[in-house]
C-alpha cells in the first residue's frame, strides 16, 4: 500500500496578537509558500498497534508507546482514535516533516498536528473535517503555549484569511484585492509561551497601563477587517504600523524586530509589524508586489536571517 500524504501551511497573525488571548478579535493568514508534511505507511510486518514515528528534521525516530502522554504527536493519535470511535491501530509508520521554521511565530507546532491528523484520520478510512482537525490541534497547542488563543489551528486547519475572536464563530474573510506580505525572521527564537506569560503579569500587575493598549489593538483589528473587506491597503498598512506601535506599549517587540520594521518601511513598504509572540520570531511587511523583493532585499541587508514572500490571493 503506498503511503497516505497530508499537509498543513503555516501562518502569520496580520494584526491583533496578544490582545487575542484578552478575547480581542485578530486577523490571520495561512502561509502556503512553508508547510508540514505527514505520510503514513502500513507496516504489514509489525505486529498490530506498533506504531513508528520518524521525524528526520528533529533526528526523532521513536514509538508511540515511548512518547509521553502530553506530547503533541501521542495527543493527536489520542484524539484521532477517540473522533473515529477505534481502540486498536494497525501496524503503521508516521514520518512528519516540516519547512516552517520553528519557534518563530508561523504556526509550525499546529500546522504538524493539523497534517498529522489529517494523515492518520484519511489512512484510518474516515477523513476528519476541517472543525475536528482544528479542535486536536487546539488541544496540543497546550503544549507548546499553555493557554492558547486558538487563532493558530483555526487559521491553519482552514487555510483561509480569518477574522478570529476567542469563543465567537470564526468569519472567513473574503479580501477585495490580493496582497503581498514579505515575512521575515529576526534570527532570535520567540518561546509563545513565555512572552504570552511575560504579559499576563504586566497586565495584571498594572491593568491601567496595559489594558487600554489590548483594547485599542481590537479597535485595529476591526478596522484592519474593514479595509481587507474594501481592498484599501493603504488603509491596512498604517493599521499594521500602528499595531506595531502598540505591541511595543506592551512590551513584546525587541530591537531586532524595531529596527526590521523601521528598514521595511525606509524600503518602501506599507506598513510593517512583529507578528507572532514577539520578543524574536517574525516580523512582516505589506508592500506592493513589484515592491516585495526591493523590501526582502533591504531586510536581509539589515541582519533578517531569511525572508518568505506570500501573496493571500482574493477569496
Ligand atoms: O504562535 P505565535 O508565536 O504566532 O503566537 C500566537 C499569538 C499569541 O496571540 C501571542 C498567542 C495566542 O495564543 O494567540
């Protein structure tokens, strides 16, 4: 039997970061140009149950009964098995791979499970709808980041422009106009959870402060919807800058991030964040397309480690 292949794209959040996890809406796109590879195989000569799980970009090559119980991979086989009403596994083996950088805020941890679910569920004989694959990846995104928004398995499961908002019905967006990001990656790693619990202290150490920020980037995000809706990328670049300005109000950008974002708009484009976690990680740029490779060009010249050119075509 030849191997079953399913795969999941990475992701941007477009605005509204941090402020998510405050049940503030944000916006998030998938990224189609990195993605997470799961194949699975029949292993006839097995015995039933035994389960194999290669990942060569990690040097992993294990079994799923050698796997604590929380790790994301077993937490899907988990979940999977629970959907589709099955006790026992065939003889099979998993290997997952993956061009999405990792730690970086693009969505890897949830784009494997995604993938992984969507492989095992298909080769099981039932093929898990988009909602279901999105609720397993929500439920190992607990290990990667403690108390996650969601945003990350919705855009991700879906693959499509989202505007996202904690325990509301998801909005697909549907964009007048495609447009063009440039991302690109400060170099320095950005553990989620440990920035989205660096907040959670500011904040509730100094409300006053920091609550008038979350609110105000709920007031982009919705302003960023309206402008998408409309195609006035202008509009959505100055949005992008001004969440920007906030996420550093509270405290999650980084010099790194700053100075890419001043070089991307010195290059010429219109507007410029971090996006993700922060404190490392990402940061994107909204350029014109004949603009994208003049602004990749500058923020490699400035010190980015590698930049992804998307197009989120109209929908
Ligand atoms: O996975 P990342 O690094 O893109 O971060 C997710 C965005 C946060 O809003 C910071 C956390 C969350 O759970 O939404």
């Amino acid at each position: 039997m030849p191997a079953l292949y399913a795969y999941a794209p990475g992701k941007v959040i477009l605005t509204g970061e941090h402020a998510v996890v405050y049940d503030q809406p944000a916006i998030a796109a998938p990224v189609n140009e990195v993605r997470a590879r799961a194949a699975i195989e029949a292993n006839p000569d097995a015995e039933t149950g035994k389960v194999r799980i290669i990942a060569p970009d990690i040097s992993l090559d294990t079994s799923l009964g050698d796997m604590p119980a929380d790790h994301p991979i077993a937490t899907v086989f988990r979940e999977v098995k629970q959907e589709l009403g099955i006790d026992a596994l065939p003889a099979l083996t998993l290997t997952v791979s993956s061009t999405i950088p990792i730690a970086a805020g693009l969505g890897s941890g949830a784009a494997i499970s995604v993938a992984v679910s969507r492989a095992l569920s298909a080769f099981l004989g039932t093929p898990l709808s988009d909602e279901s694959v999105s609720r397993i990846a929500f439920e190992t995104d607990h290990y990667y980041h403690g108390t996650p928004s969601g945003i990350d398995n919705t855009v991700i499961s879906y693959a499509r422009l989202v505007f996202f908002t904690r325990g509301k019905p998801i909005e697909m967006l549907t964009n007048a106009q495609p447009f063009t990001l440039v991302i690109a990656d400060s170099g320095e790693k950005s553990l989620t959870g440990k920035v989205v619990h660096g907040l959670r202290t500011r904040v509730e150490i100094d409300p006053q402060r920091y609550r008038p920020v979350l609110e105000k980037i709920g007031t982009i995000s919705q302003a960023a919807r309206d402008a998408i809706l409309e195609g006035d990328m202008i509009r959505l670049g100055i949005l992008l800058s001004d969440n920007h300005f906030q996420l550093q109000q509270l405290g999650v950008s980084s010099t790194n991030l700053d100075q890419l974002v001043r070089i991307a708009h010195e290059a010429g484009a219109l507007g410029a964040k971090l996006s993700g976690a922060g404190s490392g990680g990402n940061m994107i740029a909204l350029v014109k397309s004949t603009d994208a490779h003049q602004v990749a060009s500058a923020l490699l010249s400035a010190g980015a480690v590698n930049t992804i050119v998307t197009t989120v075509p109209r929908s």
